[in-house]
C-alpha cells in the first residue's frame, strides 16, 4: 500500500481505532470498548498505575489510507519529570509500511535527543499484558528494531480456562485487599499465627481474571503448598466471576539464575496453563540510531 496519511485522532474514529486493537487481541484479554479506550487515553490502569502518574496523558494519531480509512494508530507521552518519550500502543493490523509511519511519528513528537520507552508497561486496554506479544505481532516487532529499539524478552504470557477442578485447596487461607495493586486481592496461607504463602489476583474483566503472583516461603516449599495455593486462587477468581485466568512468568533469565523460574512454569503447565505469547519491551537511548 502507499505511505498513510497521519492525523490527530478525532471521537468519530473510535470504532475503526477499537477494531483495529481488537484485530491484535490475544486469548485471554478483553474486548477493546469505549470505556477501557477512555481509560488508556487518559493514561490509567489498574495494574500499573504507580508507572502511569509519572506521565503526561498519550496523545493519539491515526494512519489514513486510501479512501480515507483508518489503518493504525499509534499512542504517544512523555514523562512529566524528565520529559522521557513512551509509546505506551501501536496497531497497524501488521502492515510493515503503516508500523513504519506510526513510528516515524514518534521520532517526530517524542524528545530526538532523549530516551524513548515503547511498549514498558501495561495499559487500560489488557489485563495486565506488560509488553508487545512479538511472536503474534512480528511486523510490529521488526518495525521497532528498524526503528533503532533495542527489545527484551520480558514475561511469558499464559492461558487456561475456568475452573480447574483437578487442583487441590489450600487450607488456613486468608483473604483481603491487596496493597499496591488497585482492585486486588491477597490470599494468605497461616501457618503458626503467621503468613508462609501468598497469592494476588486481580478482579476480573469480560470473564476475565489475573493471577499476578504466587509466592511461597523456601522453608516450607516441596510439600504441593504452591499447587494447592494456585488451587484456591482459580477458585477465588471463580468466584469473582472469571471464566478464565491469565498469568506472566518473568522467565527471560536462564535455569540455574537467581530468578530460575522452571518450577513456576512448570507447575502452571500441570495446572493446565498454555503459553501464548512472550511479550517484550523496546528502549531506544541512542539518538543517533534513530533513521
């Protein structure tokens, strides 16, 4: 196809905007609406919005083609304190030349001097999908290293549906609020009048639930706590309404490492978790490798 044209984004281009995020969607996230648009366009979510407040609100661009379609669209902020550029989306519906455009725009409106984050953080359109999934989007993700982006591998993004019968419960759990994590809940094993085991999950979205982390002590693992822990956790998203859970594994660093996640993944595998996708996350910091 030609070079788009890009414009500002205008409320009449809502519905090509939020079928062109929906065309992206991978298993286990929710539908794009106005709703979660709006949130993502002021700059909030629940999951990361500790990163979001440092932020200016994105401001949006479409790509037009032919016929004056809506063909991409892209997302772009800076940081309030130092003035560092984000690319919190793209969607392009992997049309190498429309990635292209919508980056080139960013090097246009984001610092040329300063650093340029794209894809670090989670936004109000995902449940919690910290990055760009590269093995379903790899157009965008070859844009982005021609764009001068250095990527990394960051989490391992899984799937399974609800309930899991099969998984044994956990006793001696309590439930509360969740510190630090908005809409979230803690779930707590006691042992001995004090907490040995942990697990968060998010409420969920279109059926849709997150179990953010599972943490057990090290003097109490190997006894199947881990698993039976997991066990209660689906069942509490179960109850929350979900219909499917989602989780990540931060699984980029090698087996034998500080932060060995074989055990991790191999327990939610058993559980019946299926890897989608891994996503990743781009920095460029040399302005000299901009094109």
């Amino acid at each position: 196809m030609s070079v788009p044209l890009l414009r500002p984004f205008t409320p009449a281009d809502l519905p090509a905007v939020l079928a062109l995020i929906d065309e992206d969607r991978l298993p286990g996230q929710p539908r794009a609406t106005p709703e979660l648009f709006a949130e993502a366009s002021k700059g909030s979510t629940e999951a990361d919005g500790h990163w979001w407040g440092a932020y200016e609100a994105p401001e949006v661009q479409v790509a037009v083609g032919s016929g004056g379609r809506v063909v991409g669209a892209v997302a772009c902020a800076r940081r309030t304190e130092d003035g560092t550029g984000l690319i919190p989306w793209l969607h392009c519906r992997e049309d190498a030349a429309v990635a292209d455009t919508l980056l080139a725009h960013a090097a246009v409106v984001l610092p040329s001097a300063g650093p340029v984050d794209a894809f670090p953080f989670a936004t109000a359109l995902t449940q919690g999908l910290e990055g760009l999934p590269a093995g379903h989007r790899p157009v965008t993700h070859a844009a982005l290293e021609r764009a001068g982006y250095a990527g990394e591998r960051l989490w391992r993004y899984m799937r399974a549906d609800l309930p899991r019968p099969g998984l044994p419960r956990a006793e001696g759990v309590r439930v509360g609020p969740a510190p630090d994590r908005g809409a979230a809940q803690r779930l707590e094993v006691v042992r001995d009048g004090r907490p040995v085991a942990e697990a968060v999950i998010g409420h969920p979205v279109q059926g849709i639930g997150v179990l953010w982390w599972i943490e057990v002590e090290e003097a109490v693992r190997g006894h199947g706590l881990g698993r039976a822990l997991l066990g209660s956790a689906l069942d509490a998203l179960g109850g929350l309404g979900a219909t499917q859970a989602v989780l990540y594994v931060d699984d980029d660093e090698p087996p034998g490492g500080e932060r060995d996640r074989t055990a991790a993944n191999r327990l939610y595998t058993s559980a019946g978790f299926a890897e989608v996708d891994h996503v990743w996350s781009y920095a460029l910091r040399d302005a000299t490798a901009r094109p």
